[in-house]
C-alpha cells in the first residue's frame, strides 16, 4: 500500500469564508495599520493512501487500486472543514479521484459513512414508484424550508433527480442523483449517493460536485460502486433474524431522507458559502419528521 503526502494548491475564496477567518471571527483584531495584513491561511496538505483499504470500523473494505485515493476521518475531516463545514464531523473517510485536486474547482470527493439501524429491507425495491416519491420529497422540502428562513437560513430547492434511483438486488446496492439549488445562486449542486446495504447497517458514499461535473461524476460512481464491500459476517446475506434487527425504514426511506442525515453531516455549508464553493446537501431534510409525514401519506392514501 503506498501513501502519498499531495500539497494542494490555496484558493483565495477558502481564504476569505473559511469558519474562523476573519470575515467571519467577531473578535478579531482590526489590521495595526493601512500596511497591515491578515496573516495568509496555509492550503492543507493531505495524506493519502491507495490499494486495499479496511475502513477504521472493520465492517467493510474498499478496493480501490492507483486510480483512487482514500482520506482516513482525520484527513476528511480536514477537508471537510477547509470546504466550509464547522469541525466533528463523524465518517469513515473519503474517497478522491486520483487526477483532481479537492482545493480546485473540479474536485470533488466521495464521503464514507455508515449507519447502524438495523437490517434494510429491500422487498419494497419492485413497488417504488420514483416519480411520486420525487414529487413527495419536493412537497416536504419545501416545507422545511420554511423552518430554513425562520433561522436565518436561506432556501434550498431540490430541483429533481439528476439520474433515477436504481438498484442492484444481487451486489445490495442503490444509488441514485438529485440536483439542489441554493436560494440566490445560479449554479446548480450535485448529489450523487450509493447505499450499499449491510447486516446490521447502511455504508453510504456521498459523491459532492458541481452539475456540470455529473458526466464525470457519473462514469466515475459506476467503478467506484464496486469497490466497497463488507467484511465477512457483516454482509447482508448473514442477517439473521433471531439475533439482529430490522431498520424501520426500506429502500423508499433510505431514498427519502438520506442515512448520513441522521448524522447531521454538512448542514450548514450551504448557508455559509453559496454560492462560492461545494455544497454538500446530505442531512438537507430532517430524516424523523420527513420520513412519517412522507410515508404517513401513503398509508392514509391506501387506507
């Protein structure tokens, strides 16, 4: 396995609207005088590796070879805070491509987590209508939107799905895009997200870019979707019934809210930087309150 320390190059909006910096910081010290200068903030340096990567919970592995580099959490979370979020963000690391670097424009990243809820259920996969389910998630978005403006937050509209939740019943894997706008910018923000269904838990890889990158982000995602995998007794296979739990949620829940929104990952990244930098929107939509008004619907609808 090698690893790799890549320097990456600074970017003056980082600079600028990085929390803690002093356009942002309400005690900084005013500049001595008209020569003074805010001390210019350092571009992170970051510390990859490559190959066979176990992920810190033992659970899964990812099989990623030279064209991927793999962020353990403290390098992610250096990342994460160097495109915005606040620090203590809780994953399992991050993937890069291996050609791009995540302080530019074309960077992006993939960001691992895992969840255990429980057993998913995936015999709702053949019934979702994901038309209806789109339209549902809009209503509800909106909803909370309202709540969004009433803290000081500005709107963020999901535009539509960018590529249709898909699923794959042989390798227990579903992914899906949506397409995000936030309130005042004209570009338009790319979630693309993959599932892959365990025992006991959900890992999830949250892809974060821009919609004019969804051609790459899409050819991307369609190698990376095999390079994870669980670890021997925590496949999906192994479920056992009289010993582990069921999740309270199926493939049409996981769509809906997101697991990674139980987390509270990336929340405030769209308030703090659009429309100047990434935009991750995992967490967007509440997941408790979202799922049973959503799906309480649907029951009311078939009663």
């Amino acid at each position: 396995m090698r690893v790799t320390t890549i320097a990456t190059a600074g970017l003056a909006l980082f600079a600028l609207f990085a929390p803690g910096s002093p356009a942002f910081a309400a005690d900084a010290p005013a500049p001595a005088g008209p020569e003074a200068e805010a001390p210019a903030r350092a571009t992170p340096q970051f510390k990859y590796r490559t190959g066979e990567i176990e992920l810190p919970n033992k659970v899964a592995r990812l099989h990623l070879g030279e064209k991927y580099h793999y962020l353990d959490p403290a390098e992610t979370e250096k990342l994460l805070v160097a495109w915005g979020n606040e620090p203590g963000s809780e994953t399992q690391g991050a993937i890069i491509p291996g050609d791009v670097d995540p302080m530019t424009n074309e960077g992006w990243a993939v960001v691992l987590t895992y969840v255990t809820d429980g057993h998913v259920d995936d015999s709702d996969a053949a019934k979702i209508d994901y038309d209806d389910l789109l339209k549902d998630m809009k209503e509800a978005s909106e909803e909370h939107n309202k709540e969004r403006a009433k803290a000081g937050y500005k709107a963020v509209h999901l535009i539509g799905w960018a590529e249709k939740p898909r699923y794959d019943a042989a390798s227990k894997k579903l992914y899906w895009a949506k397409e995000f706008q936030f309130e005042g910018s004209e570009a338009r923000t790319l979630n693309y997200d993959v599932r892959v269904l365990g025992r006991e838990g959900v890992l999830s890889m949250n892809a974060v870019a821009g919609m004019d990158q969804l051609p790459q982000i899409r050819a991307d995602m369609q190698s990376l979707i095999a390079v994870a995998e669980f670890n021997d007794g925590h496949r999906y296979a192994e479920f056992n019934s009289k010993t582990d739990r069921m999740a309270e949620y199926g493939l049409g829940g996981l769509i809906a809210a997101g697991v990674a929104a139980k987390l509270g990952l990336f929340a405030k990244l769209g308030a703090l930087l659009a429309p100047l930098w990434k935009f991750i929107v995992a967490g967007f939509v509440a997941l408790g309150g979202f799922i049973g008004r959503l799906f309480g619907k649907k029951k009311d609808a078939s009663a």
